[in-house]
C-alpha cells in the first residue's frame, strides 16, 4: 500500500502544526508590538506583511492550478472575514484582555471551522469528533468565566476574542473552496485586499500612523504568522479536509499562551488551567479519529497540484513529470477501502 494511504493525515497534520505554531506564537506578539496602536493599522500591517511573502513564494503555473474569475466572491468573503473582521476583533480585543487567555479562547476557531465544514460541505463528524468539539466548547465557556470574574473589560476583551474565532472559522471553511489552488496566489489576492480594507478604515477612523520600528515588527509578524502560516494552513486542508485542519490547528492557542508565559504574561488562574486541560482533552480526542471504509470513487475530472504515487492519480503523460505538477485530469470510478479523510478525492456522503 502506498504511503499516502498508509497515513493519509500525516502531511496535513504536520503542515496544520506548523500552520498552528507560527500562527499561535504571533498572538503574544502582536499584543505587545500593537500596545497602543488602533485595530485597523494592526490588522493592516499585518496582512500586508503577509501579502508581501506571499508574493515571494509564488510557484510556477505549471506546479499549481490558478485563480479562476470565479473564485473572485469567495475570496472577497475570505477577505472580509479573515483580513478585516477576524484581525481588527483579535487586535481589540488583546488590548482589553489578558494574553494567555485571548491566546486560549482561539481554540475556539476550531469548533466553529469543524460545525461550518460538517454543514458546508458534508465532512464526517462522527461521535469522537462530537465529543470533541464538546470539549473544546466547554474549555471555551470555562474562559468566558474566568474573565468574567476578573473583571468587565477583561470580558468584553475575550468577547471580542470570540468574534475573531468565528470570522476566522467562516474564513476557514471558506477557503475550502480554493484550497485546490496555489496558495501563495489565493494569500496575495486575499491579503491584498485585506490590507486595502483596513487602510482605508484606519484612515476613516483618524488612527495615528506608529513609528517605523512598530510597524516594521508587525509587518515581519504578519509575513510569518498570517503569510505563512495561510499557505500552510491551506496546504493541510487540501491534504485532509477543513475539519480536521482546524482541529489540528487548534494548537495554535496553547504555543501562543506559551509565548505569553516567556513574555512575562503571569495572568493565569486554576480556571484558566481547567479551561485549558478541556481543550487540550477535545484536541487529542478529535486527533485520535480513524476514519476507514470501502468507498466509491465517481466520475471525476478536475485540476489542482499532485504526483502519481497515491493511488488516485493514475493517468499517463508522454513524458513523466517529476515531482508535483498541475493540469486538468481525469478520475475514472473505482470502489476499494483505505484510511482516508475528506480531502478532494474523499468528499463522499456518509
């Protein structure tokens, strides 16, 4: 068997871990560099750092399906909930809350990505996934609490946190749709636009302009933690599904209040322990899941980047292309069993 089959979620799940850490580590730091700063310039310089390396990572037409006119609404609704709402509600809110727990809370990303993908587009949650997202849930609400006690600008903070997890988990689900296509591509359209967004709206609402050295420090964070780890991210869902993605990303939160314990953030509480003992608990019990069935393969033909060492891409070419390439082909039906998750080739209903 061949070894994409023997361990389908290995790659995605060790991209989705990277995607988790260089994004989690970010949280700590755009709390300190943005002290101070209005929301709108934050979450601005941080996508334009992030449209920025996106651009140098561009790859070759013929190594990754392109943008289509048709993906433009998407990535517009991808913009306005991932590059405005969800970075503008993260910045005010970590202003207004304690860093550990914001960093947390975003665990919450992951309830809402796996509810919008099972809804969207038919990804099996079955009753582990269930009663993880149960526990991811709970650990959430635990926090509401331990906020709520320390004060009310303390919870509005968090609040505003939690908006920032939906927008993103919509984001999330969204990009779905285009994690088929280059990602470098779908991070420049979608941060561009992101950024443009929010400069305007700084500019509306009369934020200051920060000095160099902030702006520099934002722009490099936004270039790893959101530039970087999209592509990442979108490269873990393009291997095992938008669920499953957002539960391995579900990390993210525990590197971040890591990286605000080195920083000096001593905010923490026994409810903040328990909080996070319930989330850790749903982000293991959703990793465990094995997923295996003899399944049928329809009639397919579409186009996204892949190689002939799976099992699934079978077609021939004249001359062999080495490593991964991109072009239209042709799945032909076929029915057999294997570990799989819900990626392009297993969207079967259940």
């Amino acid at each position: 068997m061949q070894r994409e089959l023997a361990s389908p979620a290995l790659r995605g799940g060790l991209l989705a871990l990277l995607a988790a850490a260089l994004f989690g580590l970010s949280t700590p730091l755009v709390q300190g560099f943005g002290a101070g700063i209005g929301p709108f310039t934050t979450a601005a310089l941080l996508y334009g750092g992030a449209a920025a390396v996106a651009a140098l990572l561009r790859r070759p037409a013929t190594r990754e399906a392109q943008l289509r006119r048709g993906d433009l609404p998407r990535l517009l609704a991808m913009a306005g909930m991932g590059a405005v709402v969800g970075p503008v509600a993260l910045a005010w809110g970590l202003q207004r809350t304690s860093g550990s727990s914001a960093s947390l809370m975003l665990t919450l990303e992951a309830v809402f990505t796996a509810i919008l993908a099972w809804r969207w587009y038919g990804e099996t949650l079955d009753r582990r996934v269930i009663a993880a997202v149960a526990l991811l849930l709970l650990g959430g609400v635990v926090l509401v609490l331990e906020q709520g006690l320390a004060g009310q600008v303390q919870l509005l903070g968090l609040l505003a946190v939690t908006v920032a997890t939906i927008a993103w988990g919509v984001d999330n689900t969204l990009s779905r749709g285009v994690a088929d296509r280059d990602p470098g591509q779908v991070v420049v359209v979608k941060a561009t636009l992101g950024t443009v967004a929010t400069v305007l709206m700084a500019w509306l609402w009369g934020e200051p302009v920060p000095g160099l050295a902030t702006m520099l420090a934002l722009l490099a964070v936004g270039a790893t933690g959101y530039g970087l780890s999209l592509r990442f991210y979108l490269l873990a869902q393009r291997e095992f599904g938008a669920a499953r993605t957002g539960s391995v990303f579900a990390f993210a939160p525990f590197i971040g209040a890591l990286g605000a314990f080195a920083l000096g953030d001593r905010s923490g509480s026994w409810l903040m322990g328990l909080g996070g003992v319930f989330m850790i608990c749903g982000v293991v019990l959703h990793l465990a899941e094995r997923h295996e069935h003899s399944h049928t393969h329809e009639t397919l033909e579409h186009e996204h980047a892949h190689t002939h060492d799976d099992d699934h891409h079978l077609h021939g070419h004249d001359v062999m292309p080495a490593g991964p390439h991109s072009h239209r082909h042709r799945h032909t039906s076929v029915k057999h069993a294997h570990p799989h998750v819900p990626d392009a080739h297993h969207q079967h209903p259940h």
